[in-house]
C-alpha cells in the first residue's frame, strides 16, 4: 500500500510539472511518458504491447478522416443538455476531442493545453468540446477539477464512439493493472465492457466537413495546438 502512495505522488508530481511547463503540448506528453517509465516500468511496458498489438490490429484504421463528414451525434453536456454537432458548428468550427475519461493522465494534459487555447480559439468563433464515456458525475468531476471553460459530453456506452471505429476493448493485463492502479473503468462508464475510446482530435468546418484529424491507438500521444491552428487556418 505504501508503494502504491509514492507512486500515485510522484505520478501525480510528474504531472503537475509537465503541465506547468512551458513546452508543447508534445513536449508535455513525452516528459510525462518519461517520468512514470521510471515509476513504473512495468506498466508502461504493458501499455507499449498493448499499443503494439492495437497497431498490429489497425485500431483506429477505419475512422473518418480528412475531407469526408463527421457523423452527426446528440450527446449530453455537463449541464444535462443534449447537444447536437448542428448546434456547435452555428457560428464556426469545431475542435472535436475524443478522451478517455478523468482519470486519464494524458487526457488531462490535452484539455488543459485546450483550456489555455480556449479564450483565442472562442474569439474565432471557434467551439472546444470533449466527448468522453463516463457518467455524468465522472464527467463533471472532470470538468470541476480542470476548470473546463468548454462542454465535456458523455458517450454512453460508447455508442458514437464504435460508430466512428474508435472503441476498442481493454486487454486481461492492462485490466488487470487498472485495477491495481484504482481505475475502475465499469464504475466510471457505468457498464461492464472494458472498453475505451482510441484518443482521436477532429476539427471540422460549418459543413461538417474534416479539416485536420488525428487517430493514433497509442493513448499517450494527441494532436498538437499547432496542427489545430494550421488546420483553422487553412
């Protein structure tokens, strides 16, 4: 138990100092990524075979890309709201970023790098939103803790999410170290599937239409502020 405490501080620390860095969004993930491979390189090398075998299996492969329609959804917000893609792209683009849930580490870095963007990107008309599996109340944890200036909505039951080719199914070892870490992911998503969203980051133009997407079966990288305003401003 008392390893498990350091651990969880040091992680916790590592975090902390990659997101209070001045770097890039890149630079944060991969002082991150790091940083637990010294406190835990056990698990990270678990998460590298799962990474391998989802590359392998072409996770991801078959998910909208760059110039086709993003489906339409209806999911609802961190107010109860059902909110719909239509009503997001009224007045611009939207930034599309599909998270794994609060507890996420790397997750949490990306929204933060968004939340920092959020005031210049909403001078240009353009909306942030985050989909992620979770209930309500995990959800609104995550927007609480973060201080989220932007909507955060659940995918229940990962519908959109396997609609898009985005979900995949958690392995015996990596399920196995949720559990020792404390990430219940049935209690948090509220079903039994051990199933996640593939991290994935779309922006899309007022006709639904993708102009820059990033799909990647390896959690721990995203798309970069950079690429977001290359995209915009194309």
């Amino acid at each position: 138990m008392t390893d498990r405490r350091q651990n969880a501080q040091m992680l916790a620390q590592a975090l902390a100092q990659a997101d209070a860095s001045d770097a890039s969004l890149d630079a944060k993930l991969a002082a991150y990524v790091a940083r637990s491979r010294e406190i835990l390189p056990e698990v990270l090398a678990a998460y590298d075979r799962l990474v391998a075998r989802l590359e392998r299996a072409g996770a991801g492969s078959g998910a909208p890309g760059v110039g086709e329609e993003l489906p339409a959804f209806a999911l609802a917000d961190n107010t109860g709201r059902l909110v719909h893609l239509e009503q997001l792209l009224a007045h611009g683009p939207v930034v599309i970023s599909f998270n794994r849930g609060h507890w996420c580490p790397y997750c949490q870095l990306e929204l933060r790098a968004l939340m920092r963007a959020a005031p210049h990107l909403q001078q240009r008309q353009v909306e942030i939103v985050s989909i992620v599996p979770e209930t309500g109340d995990h959800r609104d944890k995550l927007v609480r803790d973060h201080g989220l200036p932007f909507r955060v909505l659940t995918d229940v039951d990962l519908g959109y999410t396997l609609s898009l080719g985005l979900m995949i199914a958690v392995n015996a070892e990596v399920i196995e170290i949720y559990r020792e870490l404390g990430i219940d992911l049935p209690r948090f998503q509220g079903q039994e599937g051990w199933f996640l969203p593939i991290p994935a980051t779309y922006v899309v133009d007022r006709n639904r239409r993708i102009k820059a997407g990033f799909v990647s079966p390896d959690f721990r990288r995203r798309m970069t502020l950079e690429q977001i305003e290359a995209a915009l401003g194309a």
